[in-house]
C-alpha cells in the first residue's frame, strides 16, 4: 500500500474516489430502501383504513412517484430522520435495516466507566433525539398522502405534535407494555404445559415442535399487530381517502390458506433440527483477559492459573511491547488506570513493570511478563488466544520480533492470536503462518471483509447470522466478544458462532450446558425464547 501511495500517487487517490462513489451509491440504495419499507406500511395500512382495494401495482406507482419526486438534497434529511426514529423500532415502526444500526456495548461501558461526563452527554443526547423523533413522526405520511416538500413536512409534523408529546409517548409505551404483557402471558403458558409433558418420554419430542412453533407464530402475529397498532396511531391524524376499484375483490383465500401451511411446516422442520441438535455446534469458551467473574487481576499470572481450572478453551490476553523491546502482558495504554502510574508501559522496561504493583476487584498483582505467562500456561496445558495491542509505543518490528521470539512456542501450544490493527494479522501470517491469526472487528457494518486472517473476533451487539454464515461460506471463524449477559450468550450459539469470549466463564460454561446438555424440551424452549428477535 505504502509503495502504491509512493509510486503512483494519482493511482491511490483514484482508488480512494471510487470507493468513496461505490460506499455514497450504497448508501443512496440503503436510503431508498428504508424509505420505500416505510411507504409501504404506511400506504397499505392507510389503504386498510380506508377500505380501499389496492393493486400490488398502485402501491409500487406510488412508491416510485414519491421516489422521483424527491430532491437529492432530500436524502441528506432522511439519513438523519431515519436514525432519528430508530427508537420507535421497539414499539413496533420498525425496520430491519434500521435494526442494524447500534452503538457496540464496549463504546458504552468504556464511555460510562471511563469517561463518565460524556456517557452522561450521550444519554442527553439520546433524549433529545427521542424527542425530536417524536416531534416528527408525521413527516413521512406528510409527504407521501399531502405532497408536501420536506421542509414543509417539517414544519407541519412539529405543529401537529405540539404539546402532545406525551400523549404519543404514552400511547407507544401502551402498545409496548400491551403486547409484551400478553405475548409473554402466553410463553408461560406454553412452557408450563410443556413442563409438564417433560415427564411423559414417548410424547413429549412431537409436544415440544408443537409448543416450539405456537411460540414463533405467536412471535409473528404479535410483530405483526404492535406494527399495525404504531402505524394506525400515526396514521390517525391523516385524511387521504383512496377511490375504490370497479373490479371484483378477490379473497385470495387459497393463496393464504398455503402461505400459513408452508410456514408452519417450515416452523416444524427448523424446530425438529433444532431439537435435534442439528443447528448449532458448542462454541468454545474464552476468558477475557484471563478472569471470570472478578476472580483476579486482568492479564495477572494469578488469575491465569485460578481461572485454567475451569478449563476454558482458551485464555484471552494482551501483549504490548517495553522500552527495552520485550513484551509485557498488558491491556491499556496507560497504567493509570490499574497502577495509578501516569506512564505507558512503552515508556519503561520490563524489569521496572514487573515491580510495578496493579490493582482490580479487591486484588493486587504484578504486571507479568510474556515470557513468564507463555511458560505458566504451557505447564497449565492452557491455550492462550494473544492480542496485539495496537498501541503508539509499539516498534515496526513488535510482531516480526514477536514470532521469531516464541511462534514455534504458540505453534505447538495451538495458541492463536488476533489483533485490531490488520497490518499486525498481515505479518503474523506472514512470520507465524502456522498460528490461527483473527482480525477483531468493533462493529459489522458492511459484513465479511475480504481478509487474509483465519477468522474474526467481532463485538456482539451488530453480529448477526449474515456475517456468521459468510464468514464460514469462505472457511472463516467466528469468535463473539465481549458476550456476558446469559440471554446474549445464547443468542451467539443461535448464530452459530465458534467462541464466545467472555468475563463471566462460568456463566457461559452453564449455559453452554443448558443448550446442549439438558434433555428437558421446556427449557430449550425457553433458551429460544431468550434468544428470539424482539416481536416488534
């Protein structure tokens, strides 16, 4: 890349220009996409409303018109408009799109932990952005059923929603509340009759498909009713009647009659292979920075050796490098945070770290060096899974040096390592090619990128099963991090991920139990449950 910038400058400036046109193109597409999702909705419930028996077509005539009737400056407004009303997406105005844009879990907890003030500035923030979206939830069927621009849209949705703040806030929290109460009234009915039928062998397999798929079609017929309750609250205070068609209105009975019996035999068919075990594989189970509940320091020699007794599969941990060019078993950039020492661990030698004294949950430690914890988990018989860390006070060599000094060592282990930088992943392959190298990603954005790593470690909140599945489509590993919410856990094996790391082991340990161990179907169930995508 360096010799590309170097050599032929224009080159490099006309590859920046395409990518920058082919990323503005998928955005445009994204754009028109959730905007033709949201008319939609909106002109087929109004079409409902107003019993009016619409064509496939008029609603596509419309969609396009409206379309080609938007100035371009307009996308502009409706990329901040649609995050803006991404909260509404819990009380059933949703996208799935839009369901992808999240803020990773880590941002937080390193914003709420670290830097309390602008955690404390986001929350504001988010408060005002919900109040906005309510103020303009009537700018989208303003400009599709009254034709007016966007500005004036605006202007309108902001006079309608004039000290009705809270009536609209309540009226979503009681379609929320309604709908969760009763969805969930049903979940427990199901699952004590299916509690029930555990204890009677021979029925209860074919019990458990039934009660699995009454479970997803409640799922469904619950999305589909919060969807319709949201978009009638909006649509309330539109006028638009649609002229009726002279031609005969077709029930479309049989039509229905098959979609419902292809779902539901799809339903049995996925509930079968789920029962059976047929879908999901135990991931394996990593310690991040080698403690499990609070057992020890971070990336301490202690907790390495308190934690290796609960058998994880591997044991994540940091490497950065010295002053004097050795590698320290460390996580931030500073030692602040853990020793109070306003230096970084590249601005002093590893004999001065390992005197150096760090503190968490109740416990103190000495910073270890890479030498002393490779050793300690090789005669623990413990793999290890090492981050680079991307830090400033890394040389150009830290990888290079790091895998003449001990690949042979992480090679015979079955160590592997992964790293934010991709640079380090491009030289680990290229020094260590026998050691499994994965590329951490912090968010999912724009899905599997093309990658000589072996696989990813990607933040859980924006993981999905698209990702999962391309990524082994082209024999790419999947590890999750940082999972430790039980619910969250189970929603990793439901992906199929291969490892989820986390600082709750032994919670992950149990569930893994709980997936894979546990005959009793009612509890599969409710692992299901916990793992299925909110109904609205």
């Amino acid at each position: 890349m360096l010799s590309i910038i170097a050599k032929r400058p224009l080159v490099f400036i006309g590859l920046i220009l395409i990518l920058l046109l082919i990323l503005l193109l998928v955005l445009l597409l994204i754009l028109l996409l959730v905007f033709s999702q949201f008319a939609l909705v909106l002109l087929s419930f109004q079409a409902i409303k107003s019993r009016a028996n619409l064509h496939w077509r008029d609603y596509l005539k419309t969609i396009f018109r409206e379309i080609a009737s938007l100035p371009f400056k307009a996308f502009g407004f409706f990329l901040l408009y649609f995050l803006i009303i991404t909260p509404f997406a819990s009380v059933g105005f949703s996208s799935n799109l839009l369901s992808k844009v999240k803020v990773p879990e880590f941002l937080l907890d390193w914003l709420f932990q670290e830097h309390l003030v602008w955690g404390m500035t986001l929350m504001i923030l988010y408060v005002i952005i919900f109040y906005i979206g309510i103020r303009w939830l009537f700018v989208l069927p303003l400009m599709i059923f009254d034709n007016r621009t966007v500005k004036n849209a605006i202007k309108q949705s902001w006079r309608m929603t004039r000290n009705k703040t809270l009536y609209y806030l309540i009226a979503f929290l009681c379609v929320f509340a309604a709908i969760t109460i009763t969805m969930y009234f049903l979940f427990g009915v199901i699952l004590a009759g299916q509690w029930s039928f555990d204890h009677i062998t021979k029925i209860s397999f074919p019990i458990a498909i039934i009660n699995l798929t009454l479970v997803q079609l409640i799922n469904i017929l619950t999305s589909i009713y919060g969807t319709s309750l949201s978009t009638l609250i909006i649509l309330n205070q539109t006028k638009t009647q649609y002229i009726q068609n002279k031609r005969k209105i077709h029930s479309h009975r049989w039509f229905w009659l098959g979609l419902a019996v292809v779902t539901i035999i799809s339903f049995m068919s996925y509930d079968t292979m789920y029962f059976k075990g047929w879908l999901m594989e135990r991931p394996a189970t990593i310690s991040h920075r080698g403690v499990d509940n609070g057992n020890g320091v971070q990336n301490s020699i202690s907790a390495l050796k308190a934690t290796s007794k609960e058998k994880p599969t591997y044991i994540e941990m940091d490497v950065q490098e010295t002053k004097d060019h050795q590698y320290v078993v460390y996580h931030d950039n500073t030692l602040k945070g853990l020793a109070g020492i306003k230096k970084r661990p590249s601005q002093m030698t590893l004999s001065q770290l390992q005197n150096v004294e760090i503190h968490e949950n109740g416990r103190t430690a000495h910073i270890a060096s890479f030498d002393d914890y490779l050793q300690t988990a090789t005669k623990l018989h413990q793999k290890l899974l090492v981050e680079f860390k991307s830090v400033s006070g890394n040389s150009d060599d830290f990888v290079k040096n790091f895998a003449q000094k001990y690949g042979k060592q992480l090679d015979h282990n079955g160590d592997m390592v992964h790293s934010l930088k991709y640079s380090y992943i491009e030289q680990s392959k290229r020094y260590m090619p026998r050691v499994a190298a994965d590329y951490i990603l912090s968010f999912n954005l724009t899905g599997v990128p093309i990658s000589d790593a072996d696989g990813f470690t990607m933040e859980y909140t924006t993981l999905n099963s698209n990702f999962v599945d391309n990524a082994h489509a082209i024999n790419k590993k999947v590890y999750a991090w940082t999972v430790n919410d039980t619910s969250a856990m189970s929603q990793m094996m439901f992906l199929d991920v291969d490892g989820i790391i986390t600082d709750n082991l032994s919670d992950l340990k149990t569930e893994i139990r709980s997936n894979f161990d546990q005959a009793g179907y009612a509890k599969r169930i409710w692992n299901f449950i916990l793992q299925m995508q909110s109904p609205f």
